[in-house]
C-alpha cells in the first residue's frame, strides 16, 4: 500500500490554479542511475540549484516550471515564482537572464513549455497570456504571437514546413496545427471528450493541465499522447486533404483510468488537491505523461510516471517509429510528488524539476547497455 500524503505546495483554489507548479513535482529519485528492458541507463550528470542564501538568484529555485535545451546544449530554464529565462551553457555555467515577469512585451506571466526552433529563436509559451514570445540567442525580443484558441499549450513542436503542432485545451480539442506565425488553427485534432481518464466530473477540470505532448516522425506523422496516461499513443497522417488517425501505438503501461477523484477525506492519496465551493476534492494520479521525444538514433522515447505495488515510478520507454515497443526504464521509484520530467535533449539526457530537498535542476545523461 503506498502511504498517504497530502502535499499541499500543489494545492489548487479552482478556478484559479497556481499554472508553474501544478505539474511541476514527481517523483523523488533515490539513485544516480538506473536500468531495465529498454537497455538503457541514466546517470546523473549535472545539477543546478542550492539552499545557500547567499548564492546568487540563477543558483536559486522553488521549482522549475518549464525547460529545453538548444542544439549546442545550451540549457532554458524558468522558475515557478521567479521572472525571466535562466540560461545556462552545457556545462552548468550561468550565461545571462533573458525576458522578465509581467504583462508588457518581452515579459511573461509564466511559462508552460518551450522550445528552440530551426533559426536559434527560443520560443516561450505563456498560458496566463495565451501567448508565445520569441527571443533571440541573445535575449533580444523578435515577436509576440497571440494563441489561436488555446488557453494553455503544455507542448510545441515544430513540424517539418515551419508549422508548428501545439499540445493545449481549445475549442473542444487537444491538439492543434498551427501555421508559422501560430495565428491560423489548420486543424484541430483529439477531442477532448475523447480523452476520458476518469468517470468523475471534475476530470474535465484538471485535463487541460495534463493536456499532453506530441512529436513528429521522420516521415512527417504525428504522434500524441494525452498527459493522463492510458498506455495509447494515436497517430496522425496528413493527405492533400486533412489530417486523420490513422493508426496507434500500444504500451504495456498506462492505467484505463489514469486518475481517481475523490472527496479528500475519503483519498488513499492526495497528490493533487482540488478546492471547490463544496469541499476539497482529491485527484489520486495513476499513470501521468511527461513527454514524447525523437532523439536520434533511439528511436520514439515516452517519459511518464506509473504507480506500482512499489509507489510511484518515473520511467522510460521506447518505441521504434513503426509502433513496436522496445521496453521500459524505470529511473526510480518513490512515494512523493517532488521529481517531473522537463526536457530531452538531442543525445536523449533527461532534464528534471526535483523539489525533495532543495530545488535543483538535474540532468540525467543516456548510456545505451544494450
């Protein structure tokens, strides 16, 4: 049995949430590396982040809130309750602080996820402002983009003809293709209603918060995967025409319902508290995508968290772009909410929030064994 917790740093007041942290710790690691079916390992490289007070602001952190990394392994991060991008080299050596925290141009309320396209431009999505501002390498403001329809984009990802694919809640859908300046929604695909990760009626409260990720295969498919995970990944094509489903990917993992909501009193877990007029409701998670990546050479790579008879399980597992399951990973297992996930980079090392202790960034490097 897996011991009863309640974390309230995650607490929601709905409708109002706090948008940096409410996916923003899972899963406490215990170990530097870790190995299974996958034949992969993953070992502790770098971390960022200390309790010192007198270090200076870019070593501090509550959380990380979102993070990528560029092609030169140039590190993005930004903090849950701090304002402006931390830019580190591959090293770990803090570079310079891009943007600030506010409602102006160049400046964000906060930050869901971003991304470094093709040109070097870091793009930041902002859900609070339903905005995405691009900056150059060096900080400089190049443009601000208005979201068509999407009220928060929990991922971004470029598609082969400078479209863009937007994981996000609009319009009764989760997932959109967008033209270059994100302003014309070309095709909205994955009803949101089809996404049933539990019978309770508050599910439709906390799905945009889980709304998902996706990645683009080397033949120009879409692939997503809905943040509350059910162990199906869908697979989209494009004709002259539209785009359709046209196929799935099966796991092993996943739950058939990712998520249990219950009154507070009643919850053998809470990992997510939800208050209401009418009380406190709590959301017991099952299984939770973190991310869909395409690192060369390794294939299609699902990071998520699964709970087991052991407690709760960060892990990895591999897809060849056929749909063929290699194996998972499992990168540790542990009962509290305080390890997420944040970035892969193109070597396939893991970027995570870790908040046991003291907030830190890590990296997590891939060694192939196999």
């Amino acid at each position: 049995m897996i011991p009863t917790r309640s974390l309230s740093p995650i607490g929601l007041i709905l409708p109002t949430l706090f948008l940096g942290g409410l996916v923003g710790v899972l899963f406490g690691c215990t170990s530097d590396s870790s190995s299974d079916s996958a034949g992969i390992r993953f070992k502790e490289t770098l971390r960022i982040g200390t309790d010192d007070p007198e270090a200076p602001d870019h070593q501090l952190y509550s959380q990380v809130a979102a993070a990528t990394v560029g092609p030169d392994g140039t590190i993005y991060t930004v903090d849950a309750r701090t304002g402006g991008v931390r830019v580190y080299d591959a090293d770990g050596t803090f570079q310079r602080t891009i943007g600030e925290r506010g409602q102006g141009p160049g400046a964000f309320r906060g930050a869901s996820t971003m991304h470094v396209d093709a040109d070097g431009r870091l793009l930041v999505a902002d859900p609070a402002q339903s905005r995405i501002t691009a900056f150059s390498r060096t900080g400089e403001l190049l443009d601000t983009y208005a979201l068509p329809g999407v009220r928060r984009v929990t991922d971004l990802v470029p598609l082969s003809d400078g479209r863009y694919a937007l994981v996000g809640a609009g319009k009764g859908h989760l997932l959109h293709v967008v033209d270059s300046t994100f302003s014309n929604a070309q095709a909205r695909l994955v009803p949101r209603k089809s996404v049933q990760a539990t019978d309770h009626k508050l599910g439709r409260v906390i799905t945009p918060y889980f709304a998902g990720s996706a990645a683009v295969l080397p033949d120009g498919r879409l692939v997503f995967v809905p943040g509350l995970y059910s162990g199906t990944l869908r697979v989209f094509t494009e004709t002259d025409t539209a785009w359709t489903q046209t196929g799935t990917y099966e796991s092993p993992n996943g739950r058939d319902t990712p998520v249990t909501i219950t009154k507070a009193d009643n919850a053998e877990r809470v990992d997510l508290p939800i208050r209401m007029q009418n009380g406190t409701f709590a959301a017991q998670m099952h299984a939770v995508s973190w991310g869909l990546h395409t690192p060369p050479g390794k294939g299609l790579v699902h990071v998520f968290a699964q709970e087991s008879d052991a407690g709760l399980e960060l892990t990895v597992e591999r897809f060849t772009m056929d749909g063929l399951h290699r194996g998972a990973t499992v990168v540790d297992t542990a009962s509290a909410l305080n390890l997420t996930a944040r970035a892969m980079d193109a070597d396939g090392n893991l970027y995570l929030s870790d908040t046991r202790d003291v907030p830190t960034l890590r990296r997590l490097s891939w060694e192939t064994t196999l």
